[in-house]
C-alpha cells in the first residue's frame, strides 16, 4: 500500500513539474506607441501611432496612413505577406503586403449579404476570421471570391478577444474560450474564469486576468500563472517563448522555459 502512495505522490510530483512556467527577465527598452502589434521572430516590430501603422525592421521604418477611413480599431501582422488593418468604423478591412501597400479593400458595407463585423483575425491563403455582430457568429471570409468557407454556431456571451493562426481560431469571450478548426468546428470550449485577452503563438496561449498573465499549453485545460514582476500591464505579446510586455513606455522581454 505504501509503494501505490508512494509512486502516485511522485507522479503527481512529476506531472506538476511538467507543466511549471519560468520567466526570466532579458530586458527592458525604452518605447513609445499607441499600440504594440506584433514582434516577430526576426525582431521586425508592428506598432501604431498616431493613427498610422508602421513597420519597423533594424534602422529601416516604413509605414501606412489612411485617414479617410478613421481610427485604426486593431491590427494583424501573424502572415507578413498580408497584414490586415480593421477600421470598424467604416467596416473596413485594408490587406497590405509586406512593404505596406495596399492589395486589397474589404468593404462589408458593399457585400452581399451585408456584414457587420465587430473582430477580425488572419487566416489562410485569401482569408480572414470575421466576427459577425448581427448573426453573432465566427465566419472564416474569402474576401477573392466573397464567399464565407466555414462558420461556427452563435456565440451566446459577449466577445472579448480573437486571435488565429493557419490552423485554427481563437475566440475569448466573458463566458468561454473557444478553439475552432477552419471548418468552423468547435475543438474546444473552455469556461472563462475572468480572463480580459489573450495573445497566441503556436498553439500556445498566453491571457491576462486583471494584472496578472496566465500560460495556456494546447492541448490542455491547464493555466499557469506567470512569475512576473508587478508591471501595469497595456499590453502583451508571444513570440515563441518569448514575452513581450508593454508598460508606462515600457517594453520588457522575458524568456519562458516550459518544463
């Protein structure tokens, strides 16, 4: 009987461990922006300000401006060959190509049927994640051939956060966190213990509770709370194990090591 207790102790020691999170704090840089968009791999930053999205790699800086369509709701550069700039206001999704010029104009006001779209994400070959606000429903959007590929069932709480990759999609809302396939199945479905937004690279979810941030492995129903220091979170990002935090003009970089 003590060897049964004994080895399922060390496994539940061994299990624990596994699904521990460090971060270990690299750097601290100096930054002012409207919005932290996007970091990649390479160190190319995504950022807006003043209303104008810009992309910065090294010393080089280029950017887009489009005032006629008014504030910049949100921006996605996961495909670096087709970021998407959201203008809620007009209902307007602008695609721009890596040196930021504009190949294509999506105007859901001219779609038939009309669309209200409230969240956008990235997603596949000519598509986009869109949130429609009047069927309350996650669609996946060819915007070549105006077609809707896949949708998802209403969604019945209000969305908080969306966030894609090439292989799935990501929906936060007040009630759930949902994981769809780009048929428009749901994977999984997540109760929402007070989580506000979430960032993900590789399958992997990073989200944030008030003032502190949550690790989320694919593939399980696991969160961890990260050791960070207490920072005023504005925002946050994930590039591979690598987290980005943006506070008081502030960047922080930190290393995350999964055992």
């Amino acid at each position: 009987m003590k060897h049964i207790f004994l080895f399922f102790f060390l496994y539940t020691i061994s299990v624990c461990s596994q699904n521990t999170v460090k971060a270990t704090f690299i750097k601290d840089t100096t930054l002012t922006v409207q919005s932290l968009v996007e970091i990649n791999n390479f160190g190319t930053q995504y950022h807006i300000q003043h209303n104008t999205f810009y992309k910065t790699e090294n010393t080089k800086s280029s950017n887009y401006s489009n005032v006629q369509l008014g504030e910049i709701t949100s921006a996605n550069a996961f495909n670096p060959l087709k970021l998407n700039l959201f203008y809620s206001d007009f209902n307007t999704v602008i695609v721009l190509d890596n040196r930021l010029s504009e190949i294509f104009k999506i105007d859901f006001n001219t779609t038939k049927p009309y669309k209200s779209v409230s969240h956008i994400s990235t997603g596949n070959d000519n598509t986009i994640w869109i949130f429609n606000q009047d069927t309350q429903q996650l669609e996946l959007y060819d915007y070549k051939t105006n077609t809707v590929r896949a949708k998802t069932l209403p969604i019945q709480s209000r969305l908080l956060d969306i966030k894609s990759n090439f292989n799935y999609c990501w929906l936060l809302t007040e009630n759930y966190l949902y994981k769809y396939s780009y048929f428009g199945s749901t994977v999984s479905k997540i109760e929402n213990k007070g989580f506000t937004a979430l960032e993900e690279d590789n399958g992997n979810l990073i989200l944030q509770k008030e003032n502190s941030l949550f690790y989320h492995k694919k593939n399980t129903n696991d969160f961890q709370k990260l050791e960070i220091p207490n920072l005023l979170i504005s925002q946050f990002l994930l590039t591979n194990e690598t987290l980005y935090i943006y506070h008081s003009k502030i960047l922080s970089k930190f290393q995350l090591k999964t055992e």
